[in-house]
C-alpha cells in the first residue's frame, strides 16, 4: 500500500508518496489538472494508494476527479493535524510529507465530506448568500447618496415597486447605474429561488425543519446543507459546537470562566440560526417569551444566540426522531 499526503493550492499541488516502509517514492509538484496529475501518480494502481488532502475552500473538484478514478481519498481538518504534528520549518514539502506519515500512522483527523447531492445543495444556498450580500451593498450605495444630497423620502422601503420608480424619476447617473445592478441581481436571485424549490434533495429533513417558527423553505435547505447527515452528532452538544454558538471555556483548578461564543465551526449555520432566531421572536410561541426572559436579565444580542442554541437543539431531536 502506498500512502500520499496531498498539500493543495490554486495552481499547483506539493504531493508526497511513501510506501509500507516509510520510504518517498515520488515527491514534487504538479499543476490542478487530470493529466498532470496521471503524470504524477499514474504509475501506482489507483486501488493501491490511499490519499489525503486538507479541507481548504477549493478541495472538492479535486476530491471529485481522485474518486472518480477509484483512489482511497480522506479530507484532513486543519486545526487537527496542526495540533498533532506542528514543525518549525514550514513549507509545501513538509506540508505534505506530515501528511503522508500522518495517513499511514492512520492519525489523521478527519473532515466530514457529505454526499455530492448535499455538496450540491450548499453550493447552491452559499451562492444565493453571496448575491444577496451583493445586493445589500448596492441598497446602501443608493441609501448613501440618498443621505449626502439630504434627500428625505415618505418610503418606509425605498425598494418597492413604487420607491424604485421615484428613484428612477431622480434622473440621478448613480442612482440609476446602482439600480440596473440591483434589478439584475433580484433577477438572478428569483431564478436561483426557483431552483432551490424544486430542488428534491433531502426534502423531508427540509419540510421538517420548516415547520420551526422563524425558518422557511431556503433557511432550512441552509441548514439541512451545513449539518449533513444528522447521525454524525451523537448529541445536541455536539451539533451546537459544530456550529460555534456554544460560550468558550476557560478551566483552571477551582476557577471556571465562560466567555464569549467559540465561533468555530460552520459560519453559516450559525449565520442563519441567528437569521432565523430574530424572525422567530417577533411572533408569539415558546421561543419568543424565552428570548423576553432572557433578555431582561442579559443584552438582546445575547438572548438571540440563546434562542439560536435552543432552536439547534430542537433541530436536532426533529431531525434524530423525524417529528415536525
């Protein structure tokens, strides 16, 4: 059997291959492409080496092509494999040299990879995030010159139907630059709704988790993309610390401090949690007057991330039991 640490960057990959004895057989670079790669590691049998590589924001092609030739592929955490094996002298070759003797001591810390369907389904809510973060800022580019020429308008949203003809009617050159903008990224946005409510994957854990006060239809496909398979968090705890809304810790001896949230974890999970917490407590139900008990003994914000944590927790015995 043959072990490959496998250090990836945009253009190029550092690999280390070594072999039952611990000995390099190949070790160097090789450009993000299928041929080099064959170039690379073609000479070994694909079902007689093993490969790992660290989660990074650009591993999943790569994963895709190593496992559509029929290589054993493992995705290595980061922060795992910096507290297992750290060295002074850092480079690609060490990178990836760690990794291989990591993978063939069978200690590598590994990443959850969900199945391509969820993968799919995540690429798909994160790229509606993005173009509405897009579209936020044009809003406030138009809000900033709306303030700098002190123009005071009766809208309560500027944005309606109405709002965006009498901006129009302003004949302002920025204004109405910001706006064409705006109008083709709600055209994007509409057509990238559309896909997700047809989109079939893990339907029933979405129409579950929808049945919560303060999470719709894209707000559940969020969540259901970010935790996976439930199975994996064997408790509540668990899933609240993937998603960082649990305090931090400091213990030492009889002194106990609890801080701030970890924030480590899944960024957005906790991003729609939070979303999803402030819809949830404008409306009457049991995590509404939770959040009023909360909040008048601790700050607002403290008490959304609590009614967060709780609605994670509820999430996970939904989820667990399949009940609504």
């Amino acid at each position: 059997m043959f072990y490959a640490g496998f250090d990836i960057h945009t253009k190029f990959i550092y690999a280390t291959i070594l072999d039952d004895n611990s000995k390099i057989v190949q070790q160097g670079k090789f450009l993000t492409s299928e041929t080099d790669l064959d170039n690379f590691i073609g000479f070994l049998p694909p079902k007689q080496v093993k490969i790992v590589m660290e989660s990074c924001g650009i591993w999943e092609d790569f994963y895709d092509l190593l496992e559509s030739k029929g290589y054993d592929v493992c995705l290595a955490n980061p922060q795992g494999v910096k507290a297992i094996a750290s060295a002074r002298i850092k480079n690609d070759k060490v990178d990836s040299e760690v990794l291989a003797k990591l993978l063939k001591a069978d200690l590598i810390p590994k990443s959850y990879i969900p199945h391509k369907e969820i993968r799919e389904l995540r690429a798909l809510v994160r790229h509606r995030k993005i173009l509405i973060k897009h579209r936020t800022k044009v809003k406030n580019n138009i809000h900033q010159i709306l303030r700098i020429k002190n123009i005071k308008h009766g809208f309560r949203d500027v944005f309606t139907q109405k709002g965006i003809k009498y901006l129009q009617a302003m004949n302002n050159e920025k204004i109405n630059c910001f706006l064409k903008i705006m109008l083709v990224l709600e055209v994007e946005i509409k057509s990238l709704d559309g896909n997700l409510k047809e989109n079939k994957t893990s339907s029933k854990e979405v129409h579950l988790l929808s049945t919560m006060p303060g999470i719709g239809n894209y707000a559940a496909q969020v969540i259901q993309s970010e935790i996976g398979d439930i199975e994996r968090f064997p408790s509540p705890k668990k899933l609240c610390n993937y998603a960082g809304i649990v305090p931090s810790q400091n213990q030492s001896a009889d002194k106990d401090y609890r801080g701030r949230i970890t924030k480590v974890g899944s960024r957005n999970l906790r991003w729609i949690l939070v979303q999803g917490a402030q819809v949830a407590v404008c409306y009457p139900n049991k995590l509404q007057k939770f959040y009023y008990r909360l909040a008048r003994k601790k700050s607002r914000s403290k008490a959304i991330i609590a009614v967060a944590r709780k609605m994670l927790t509820i999430q996970w015995h939904m989820l667990t039991n399949k009940e609504p």
